[in-house]
C-alpha cells in the first residue's frame, strides 16, 4: 500500500488504531455505506430505523 500511495504522490500519515474521533472522514465513509447500501442487500440483519432504501 506504501508503494503505491507513494507513486500517487500521496502524503501517509499514520493513525493509531481504534481511535475513530481521527478518522472522521472515514468513518463517516463507512455509516453511509452501512445505511444506504448494506440495508438493501438480501439477508442483511443491522438495518437502521428511520433510513429509506431505494430501490
């Protein structure tokens, strides 16, 4: 992964781990995923109250 974030010229900062207040963007990234894609998929049992699926 350093490799090729290096050739992209990409600037590596290293976060400790379990600290998700760091990584907002991330995080954030995540819960929309969960919320507006997992949700839809067939057997998917963590569904959040008050999301709208579309379909």
């Amino acid at each position: 992964m350093t490799t090729a974030l290096t050739a992209l010229d990409a600037d590596i900062t290293v976060l400790p781990p379990y600290n998700p207040h760091l990584k907002g963007g991330i995080e954030n990234l995540n819960r929309c995923v969960e919320r507006m894609l997992f949700t839809a998929l067939p057997g998917h049992t963590q569904a959040t109250q008050g999301v709208r699926v579309w379909t």
